[in-house]
C-alpha cells in the first residue's frame, strides 16, 4: 500500500466515524415517545418509503421535474460507480477492462449531471437563496471526484482519484454531503410516520 | 352547578399594529428567550431531517402557496431553509465557525422577523410537500419547532396567540360560557326532536358510561348550530350511547399551531381527563381535521402517556354505523353532484381515508373525486392557524385559488368537507372565486340522507 492509499484509508476511516458521530448525535436527541396506538405498521410504511414510495409516481419532486429527477439518479449512479472504483482500488483488485470502462462511463455521466445540478442551482433564483457556499462545494467536490474516477478508469492514473478521494471523505461530515447517511434516517421517519398512522394503505390511486 | 370553566373573558389581543411595531424593536431579552426555545424544542426527527434536507426546492410545485405565487419565501424549501439557518448554528461548532460558508444564523430579531412572515404567514402546515419531498423531510414539524420558539418569546401573532389563550383560559377558544353552552344544547334538543319528529332524542350531557363522549368545534354551537342537530340525529336514529360534555367540549388544539406544546398539553389533557372522568369507551372527534390530528396522534406525545381508551373521528363512527346497518339512508334525497375535500390532518396526517367515501358512496346519488385526492389533495388554505390570523388573509384566500380551481374542474354543486375549519375556508373561497358551491360536513349530509320513520 502506498502512502496516498494509507492516508486516503485514513480519510475514508474519518469520514465513517465522523459521520456516525453526526447520525448518532442526532438520533440522541430528545425524541417523543409514540404513545398513540397505531392504525398501522411501521414496517409497512418503511418498507413503502424504500420501496413504492420512491418511485417517480409517487411524488411530484420526481414527476413534476423528470430532468432533474434523471440528473439525480444519473448523479448518485455516478458516485454509486466511483465508490465501487474505490473499493475495488484499495482492495488490490484488478477490474476488468468492460467493468473499468462501465465504471468510468458511469462516473463521467455522473459527473455531467453533477454539473448540471449545478448550473441549476447557480441559475434559479430559489436556490440562490437558500444556497449557502457549502452547497455549491459539496457539489463541486463531488463532481471533481467523479470526474478524476473517470479519467483513473480510463487511463489508469489514480493520484488524482485518490486525492480527491481525500478531499471528499474530510469534507464530507462537514457540510450537506452529510446527507448521504441522514437521508435513510430521514426517510425511515418519514416512512414509521406513515405506516403507524395507517397512511400507507390508501397511497395508490390518489391521482387522478 | 360548577363546571369547573374559569368565565373570564380571554384577554382581547393587542393592536396589530403593535405586534409589528413589538417586531421591529424586540428586546434582548425575548430574542433571547426565542433562541433558547428553539434550542430546546429541537427532537431527534428535526434534526434528522434538516441535516437530511438537500436544498433540492423540488418540493416548490407541490405547495399551494408556491403555486400561486412565485415569491422563493413561498417554497417549502425556503421554510426549511429558514429553519435550518438556526438549527445549524445551534448544533454544529464547525457551522458557528464558519457560519458564511456553511450557512448558519443565530435566532436574532431579523430571523424572527422572517419566521413570523414565512413560517406563520405562508404556511398552512399542511404536509403536501412532505409528501412529495425526494427525502420525506417532515417541514410541518421543523415549522412547528420555530412557531414554538416565537411562542415562548410571545411572538405568537396575536390573533392565533388570542384562540389559544381563549381556550387555555376559559375551555373552548370561542369564549363560550357555560350558560351559552348548555342553553344552546337545550335549545338544539328541541330542534333536534322536531327534525327526527321523536320527543324521546336527547343531546345527552355528562351521561356516564356511554359508548363515547363526542366532542365538536366550537364554531358548530356559535355558527352552526345545526351541524350538532345533524350529528344528534345520525346518533339517535342508530340507538347509540353516546354524551356530550358539560364542561370541555372543544375538539380544536390550537396549540399544534402556535407551536407551544405547553398549551397544546393543556388543551388536550382536558380531553382526556374529561373521558376518563365520564368512564367514556371511546373519545369521538367531530369533523376537524387538526383536531383529529392533535387528540389522535400528538396528545399521547404532549402528555407522555396513552389515553387508555380509543380515539376516532366521527367520520369513522358514522361510517361504521352505516356499514352496520344501524342508520338507512337514501341517496336520492341529495340528486346533485358531490365532491370530497380531503383535510390534510385527517387524511394526509391522519389516515382517515377510505370512511368519508364509503359515506359519500351510500349517502349521495352522485360524487366524483378531485384530482389529486386523498393523500395527494391540496390543502383548502385555511389551516395552520391561517382562519384564525387576519393579518394573513389575502394571502389565505390567494393560496385558496389551487382548491378552487380543483372544485370547479369537478363540476360539483356540493362540497364535502369533514372539517369545520375546511368549511369555512372553502366558504369563503366558494365566494371569492364565485364558485357557486355549497359546502358541508359529512353528518350534515349523512342527516340529510337519513331516511325518516314514520
């Protein structure tokens, strides 16, 4: 192991533990207790907000804005594919060239999508305004890293991939990248809320 | 014979110009005391849920507000963000350090400032973008924390602030006295006993050991008093045991919206300990939405204990007693087209879906659905505390245009609205938008269904 692995190691340590602190801190937080008897099962309404619940049908944020619906999905794939890179990176493992390629491929419209996502929030005037500097740098961090996982799959040169590794895995804890852990503690809420008040039953066929 | 109500009028709330003029020079003192609140009333799920927030504003096209007007501070998003500003400087070192880049902000009097605008005046806590968040982010809540960290401080805008006092204070936040109350049920038992033409009907109070103490918003005995005949005669035409309160006997919580769990807890442990005192089997709602809200789901929380008896919505009941064959009905009596409005804490935040339409199916000749509905329908515009705060009408009434143009799109001449707060909001848009509808509760319409005996 190099020493840039040892250190990306080391980062990639911090951001676990940095961000289980933060999860932890949160989840300790004084919380009511759900006395009311349940009309339903929060299993039933987890399982929803993983599952149907996630679809683009169920909610207008994706059916109402199928670009930036695709540009999310294209995005998280990306860094979904540079995670993977990593791993198979630090764990010695030699990719063949089809999956290298898939990967980078991955990476690089992950990276375009991160850019657009961006464009976005630099253009609309909402997003202007409840953007702080930290927005556009998790972005940005995130699209430099994808990109730098692109080139390392197509040309073999992962100083960069792991630099930027570096960067990303100390900034993550920092800033909104933090979502990466609260969205399933958020979504899980979301979904016990739902389930326990008998929600989940009627959810097909609210539209019309 | 002493109910136990203090009579004193509440008191009558200050001037609005002096609320804002308060606004504009708040002391240390009370920013203070709103910083501390916040902190304080800050749970596991806030939390979770505004580090969770990615500042995506995907959930802008799903609130009636956003939908009619542009303005950012109308976005969800914008309200989250507000919310979040604070959260971040109370719970991250690194955001206090840096509060430009990560985006941080103490509670200080321009914060307030935007919180009694955005947060009490643009929205109706409805929960639609909750439901149409990529995350699921629980906005209602993260609105409610900062409501109560303005109640602490008493910054509450004074009209709401003014329905919670009043019901704090004298039991209903309609100010109605004892003497009122009874004299209009005796009044409303003789009305009820011509409409089902049986001198036996009873609007029965503080009968012990019936199947459930009902309880109703106080608009019903002010304004509408004939919605408490139409529930007392659904009641009696199905035989069942059933009792009003002589003392509490407001079903609305007012505190769930100025934010203040104390009052909210005061509120509803007069519900709980007037069941208990009455050895009720079930606490019956009638048809409010945040109440339902309020005394089904969050009085457990407020209370920290479980009632120990079965809360329902009378829609449920009603539904319940038609299925069971206990009222007939003949839809013929109401030939024209009908359509449901769903209110958000019944339906969206309270899982009352399907029992209102099995009314409807039975009790109507014809209805047709909005589009969306159920969990999807748009929020009337009147909740939140919106009715109570004229300062925020117009906008009320703007945001109102989303529903409006939903009932009109249906063609219907009626409205179904099991909610009183609903029906005077959608009265009101009803006249704004010259809709030309006529609006009603389910009891009103399942009473006007009930087929009489001879």
């Amino acid at each position: 192991m190099t020493t840039l692995e040892a250190v990306t190691l080391a980062a990639v340590a911090w951001s676990v533990g940095a961000l289980a602190w933060a999860a932890r801190s949160a989840w300790r937080r004084p919380s009511p207790r759900a006395a009311a008897a349940p009309a339903g099962t929060a299993l039933s309404g987890i399982v929803y907000a993983f599952g149907a619940g996630m679809s683009p049908r169920a909610k207008e944020s994706a059916s109402h804005h199928p670009l930036v619906y695709v540009a999310g999905l294209v995005y998280h794939a990306g860094v979904l594919s540079g995670g993977a890179a990593l791993v198979a990176h630090l764990a010695g493992a030699a990719l063949p060239a089809s999956i290298a390629l898939g990967l980078g491929a991955a990476m690089t419209l992950g990276a375009t999508a991160g850019l657009v996502l961006l464009a976005r929030r630099r253009s609309n005037p909402l997003l202007q305004a409840i953007s702080a500097p930290d927005d556009y740098a998790s972005n940005a961090i995130v699209d430099a890293w994808l990109a730098s996982g692109a080139l390392a799959m197509f040309t073999w040169s992962v100083t960069p991939f792991l630099v930027l590794t570096i960067v990303l895995a100390l900034y993550a804890p920092l800033g909104k990248i933090r979502h990466c852990v609260f969205f399933f503690l958020a979504r899980g809420l979301f979904g016990t809320r739902l389930g326990r008040r008998g929600v989940v039953a009627h959810l097909h066929g609210s539209r019309s | 014979m002493s109910t136990g109500i203090p009579l004193t009028p509440a008191p009558a709330p200050p001037a609005p110009d002096a609320y804002r003029r308060r606004l504009a020079s708040l002391e240390p003192e009370t920013v203070a005391r709103a910083r501390a609140a916040f902190a304080a009333l800050l749970t596991r799920d806030h939390a979770v849920h505004l580090d969770a927030c990615v500042h995506c504003g995907l959930c802008t096209t799903s609130c009636h507000y956003a939908l009619v007007d542009e303005d950012p501070r109308n976005s969800p998003a914008y309200k989250v963000h507000l919310v979040a500003e604070a959260f971040r400087q109370e719970s991250s070192a690194w955001a206090r350090m840096f509060p430009g880049w990560t985006g941080a902000r103490p509670v200080d009097a321009e914060l307030i400032g935007e919180w009694v605008d955005v947060l009490f005046g643009r929205c109706s806590m409805c929960g639609r973008c909750t439901a149409n968040c990529v995350v699921g982010i629980d906005v209602p809540a993260l609105v409610r924390a900062a409501r109560g960290a303005l109640a602490a401080a008493g910054l509450v805008p004074p009209e709401l602030q003014s329905t919670v006092d009043a019901a704090v204070n004298t039991g209903n936040n309609m100010s109605i006295t004892h003497d009122d109350w009874i004299g209009t049920i005796e009044w409303l038992e003789d009305e009820l006993r011509a409409e089902v033409g049986d001198d036996t009907a009873r609007l029965p109070l503080d009968e012990c050991d019936a199947d459930f103490l009902y309880v109703l918003n106080p608009r019903e005995p002010k304004f509408y008093p004939l919605s408490i005949v139409a529930a007392g005669a659904i009641f009696h035409r199905a035989g069942v045991r059933w009792t009003l309160a002589r003392d509490y006997f407001d079903v609305t919580n007012y505190g769930l919206f100025s934010g203040s769990p104390e009052a909210a807890a005061t509120i509803a442990r007069r519900l709980v300990d007037t069941t208990r005192r009455l050895r009720a089997k079930q606490l019956v709602l009638g048809e409010c939405g945040h109440g339902f809200a309020a005394n089904r789901w969050l009085a457990p929380e407020w209370l920290g204990e479980e009632p120990g008896f079965e809360v329902r919505s009378v829609v449920d009941v009603v539904a319940d007693l038609i299925r069971d064959g206990r009222i007939e009905l003949d839809p013929s009596r109401i030939p024209n087209l009908v359509t449901l409005h769903d209110p958000c804490n019944l339906v969206r935040n309270g899982g009352v879906i399907a029992p209102q339409r099995e009314i409807l199916a039975r009790a109507v000749t014809q209805w047709v659905e909005m589009a969306p509905h159920g969990y999807q329908n748009y929020c009337c515009g009147g909740g939140g505390g919106q009715l109570s705060m004229t300062r925020f009408a117009r906008r009320r009434l703007e945001a109102g245009r989303i529903k409006a143009d939903q009932i009109r799109a249906t063609g219907a001449r009626i409205v179904a609205a099991p909610c009183h707060n609903c029906v005077d909001q959608l009265s009101e848009i009803g006249k704004e938008y010259a809709l030309g509808i006529e609006v009603k509760t389910m009891c009103e319409l399942v009473a006007d269904a009930l087929v009489r005996r001879p």
